[in-house]
C-alpha cells in the first residue's frame, strides 16, 4: 500500500466519525428541545438518530457530555453572532436601526438553534455547561456595554452596567414568548422586544442619534 492510501484511510475514519457526532447532536439537539435536558436519555438520542446505543456509546460516555459538546459549539457560534451583532453604532444611526440590527442578529441564532435555550436556561444542568454559561453571560454583558458606550458617551460605567443588564434581561424574557411561536406571529413578538428597547434606551440617548 502507499503512503498515500495510508494517509487517506485514516483521514476518511476521521471525516466519518466527523459526521457521525454531528448526525448525533442534531439527534440531540431535537431531544433536548422536545423532552428538555432532565428527561432526555441516551437511548432517546440514538433512537432519533437512527443509531444503536452501542453506536453513541463509542462517541460519548453520556448524556452530559453530548449536551457540553453540543453547548461548546453553539456557545462558539453565539459569541461570533453577537461579535458582529454589538459593534459600536455610527452616530447617524437611527436608534430604532441600531437596536433592530442587534435584535435580528440574536434572534436568527436563537430561532436557529432554540436547543441553545433549552440548554441554557433548563434545570438541573450539567456543571461544564453551567460554567460556560456565566462565562459567556460576562462576555455578553461586556459586549451590550461596550455598544451602549456608544450610545451614552457620558454615562458612567455603573450606570452603562445597569442598563445592560436591563437590555439583556429584556431580550431574555421576550425571547422566550419568541420561540413560543411560528410565523407572523413570532415576527410579531420580535417587533414587541424591538419596540420595548427603543422605547426604555430613548429617552437615554435623547437626539444624539438620528430617528427613523
């Protein structure tokens, strides 16, 4: 045999394994959705993949780890989504522009992946994840600040902190009544978030920025 048909067989194993831990947390992801994290079993997760315990087995010890490496992967894609979604705003920027971008953003990765709630807001999580998750909350809070410092050149950093956390307690509590919903009507209740934003940081930011 060659060295490169040597070099290939082991490339191919990797590009299988590869495809099956992802054809195993999209089966995941689903479960976690529909059961929640508590409820949700190994055999459930294979079953919906199409596999046999013994299969998962070979990929992960546990349900723990599938749902860490599933929250590894989506916390990675949130922190580049909210990356592009809290950069700084141009002073000609309307505020309802402003927000209504950074809302959009979030909304399409958390309609996207609704297992990303699920995970980060269910009970009874695994501790890796737990962690993962103040972490990211930290970075979050540190990035809506940074877009707020913007906004509020004179605020001081108490009062930025503050109004952070208010934003994003907003959005939280909104996003839930989001994926609660389909179609026209979950449009709606993203406009409602939009709407409840512009209205809480307006008369903050006063005429500093331009209005739509």
């Amino acid at each position: 045999m060659s060295e490169t048909a040597e070099n290939e067989q082991p490339r191919r194993r990797q590009a299988r394994g590869e495809r099956r831990i992802a054809q195993l947390l999209q089966a995941a992801a689903q479960v976690f959705c529909t059961t929640g994290y508590t409820a949700a079993s190994t055999n459930a997760i294979a079953r919906e993949a199409g596999v046999s315990p013994g299969t998962l087995y070979q990929f992960f010890p546990n349900k723990e780890a599938i749902a860490i490496e599933l929250g590894d992967r989506l916390m990675h894609e949130m922190r580049e989504t909210y990356g592009e979604a809290l950069a700084p705003v141009d002073p000609a920027t309307p505020l309802e522009e402003a927000i209504g971008s950074a809302v959009d953003r979030f909304m399409a990765f958390n309609t996207e992946h609704p297992v990303f709630f699920a995970l980060m807001h269910g009970p009874d999580l695994p501790g890796g994840i737990t962690e993962a998750h103040d972490q990211l909350h930290a970075t979050l809070i540190g990035r809506v600040e940074g877009l707020l410092a913007s906004l509020l050149p004179a605020a001081p950093p108490t009062d930025l902190t503050r109004t952070a956390h208010v934003c994003l307690g907003i959005y939280k509590a909104g996003l839930e009544l989001v994926l609660a919903h389909e179609g026209a009507e979950r449009a709606a209740y993203v406009q409602e978030i939009k709407n409840v934003l512009v209205r809480y940081l307006a008369p903050l930011v006063g005429d500093r920025l331009g209005r739509a």
